[in-house]
C-alpha cells in the first residue's frame, strides 16, 4: 500500500522526536571555533521526492555551512570541465579508513595521490584543479554549478570561513604536502582559500534533499525536466559518496542506510536515493534527503542524523542492496 504524503510527514515528525536524544551523544565540531557554539540539540530533515513533493520535520530551515558536503559540487565541477579521467589521474577513488584530514598514510604511498576526493586531501587537490586562474575565478566556477543546481545562489558564512581560514593547520600542512609532491595546480594559499570558502557555503536541509535528489536521478531534475549532470559522473560520483562519503564510517552507513551520502562537520548529511521500482514503499521512486543535526561523532558524522537515516532506511526500504 502506498503511504499519502500526510501519513509520511506525520510519521517523519514522530521518528525526529524519537531521535532528537541522541544529539545529546555527539558534540558539535569545537576545531572550527565559530561552529562550537551551535544548539546542539537541533536535528531536522527534509525530503524531496520524484513529483516535488517536499515533507520536512524538525528544524529543517534552519541555515548552516556545507562543510564537507561541498566536495561532491567541487568534483562533479571539475569533471564537468576538464573531464572525469583528468580529475582522476590527480585524485583516486578508493576509501580510506582513516580520519578525513589524516595525512599520515599520504606519505607511505608513493606517488601521493590522494585517495578519493571525499577526504581532505582530495577536496585541496580538486579545488586547485577548478577552471579559473583566480581563486575568485575557481570558486565562482564551483558556485555557479551550486546556483544552477539549487536554483538560487547560496551565500558564504564570513565568519566560518575566517574562523577556520585562521585555524586551519591540518590543511595547511595536507597542502603544503599535496603541493611539494606536484598535485596542486595552483598555490596554497589559493587552493585553500577555495577549498574553505566552499565549506562555508549556506545551505538548508531542503537544499541539499534537492542536490540529492538530482544525483538519485542520475543528474536529471525531474521537476525541471533537465538533465543537469551527465548520467555517467552522476552515477560515478554516487559510487564515491557511497564508499567514502562518510568517511571512516562509510562501510557500517552502507550496511546500515545503503543509499550514497555525504556528510560535513557542521552536521549536515546529503543521501540521494535512487528508485527501487519494484517496491510499494513510500518514495520508491527516488528521493534527495537532507538532514542536520550538528551533534557529531568521532568520525565527524551527525549522531542523531546516521541514526534517524538508519530508521527511515529500514522502515521505507531505502537501502540500493
Ligand atoms: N572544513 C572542514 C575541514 O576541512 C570540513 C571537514 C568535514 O566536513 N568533514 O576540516
């Protein structure tokens, strides 16, 4: 039987209440000052589905920075441009079971190139490789595929991006690495400055249910009737977000969620859920979910976010295994 959308959004409402207490487990991300003080017992999400129809629960509208989940704009904006085998001879695709910022294993592998661009040092290396000569030039490049997904143009939080411009020591270090090993296309502090204003771009639940959305589509905008991203790099980068996105949680998200995600530090969770045809469960023809909860764990995931994503998961069969 399928579920109306009233039953959906009631049901929604219900699990966040149930979650909410698990905000209390994680601790929002205190290396990035501006973001220590957030509420840290808000959780909301929103979720787009095939027809437009938009259910959302909890603070869904409340505003806060991508962080991390800028990484799959900035590779899908580099592929589009200089194509997927380019971005790919200077980034891998593998995950790696070590922290997102972690530099140590870098180092033993001979060449240097980064692991996949879901983790720091893949994200500096592919903001560098962003067209443009400038770093204005790179990050409106970066921008405009955002605007044009997202149909308006975000804003950067100033104050998240010079707090974290001003502490940002681990990704110095990782891009003074990166660029002493030759993977940066410009300099440091022009790779950087991109790579932190883009993780400090704004966004709401329902805009990043809207980017998912598209990616569950294979890069169609089914409400706009408009492929936006070629099917292959969408699909591509699906598979990265589904085996990195999470980072060092990515193996128990895809055993336990099953659907490509990405998350960042300011607890934000990006899934995109393609269509399980042969199912009568609610969204079975695809959905974009955007979640924040900015409580996060050691993994830099948002607690109460991976759990309430593992319910809807198991009770609405959102799971692509
Ligand atoms: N801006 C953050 C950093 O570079 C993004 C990390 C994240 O969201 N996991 O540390």
């Amino acid at each position: 039987r399928y579920q109306t959308e009233d039953k959906c959004a009631e049901q929604l409402c219900c699990w966040v209440r149930q979650y909410r207490k698990y905000t209390l487990e994680g601790a929002c991300a205190s290396y990035i000052p501006a973001l220590q003080h957030v509420n840290q017992s808000q959780l909301g999400i929103c979720i787009i589905g095939h027809n437009g129809e938009v259910i959302k629960a909890g603070e869904a509208d409340v505003t806060f920075t991508m962080q991390s989940i800028s990484k799959v704009i900035s590779f899908m904006a580099v592929c589009l441009d200089k194509g997927v085998s380019y971005a790919l001879e200077r980034v891998d695709v593998e995950p790696t079971g070590d922290p997102y910022n972690s530099i140590m294993r870098l180092e033993l592998k001979k060449p240097s190139k980064p692991f996949n661009p879901m983790i720091n040092a893949g994200a500096i290396t592919i903001a560098s490789l962003l067209p443009g000569t400038t770093k204005e030039e790179k990050f409106d490049s970066l921008l405009e595929l955002l605007a044009k997904l997202l149909g308006r143009h975000p804003k950067v939080d100033e104050t998240v991006f010079m707090s974290e411009w001003n502490t940002a020591h681990y990704n110095f270090a990782l891009a003074h690495f990166l660029k002493a090993e030759g993977f940066l296309e410009c300099e440091v502090e022009e790779a950087l400055y991109v790579y932190l204003r883009q993780c400090a771009i704004e966004v709401t639940t329902e805009d990043l249910a809207r980017i998912g959305l598209i990616l569950a589509c294979d890069g169609y905008h089914p409400l706009k009737e408009k492929q936006m991203i070629h099917p292959e790099l969408a699909r591509l980068t699906k598979a990265i977000m589904l085996t990195c996105g999470m980072y060092n949680a990515s193996g128990k998200f895809a055993a336990f969620v099953g659907a490509p995600s990405k998350s960042g530090v300011s607890g934000g969770i990006m899934t995109a859920v393609p269509s399980r045809i042969h199912k009568a469960t609610p969204f079975h023809n695809g959905c974009g979910i955007g979640i924040y909860g900015p409580a996060i764990d050691k993994a830099g995931n948002s607690v109460a976010g991976v759990k309430l994503l593992e319910h809807i998961s198991k009770e609405w069969e959102l799971s692509v295994f």
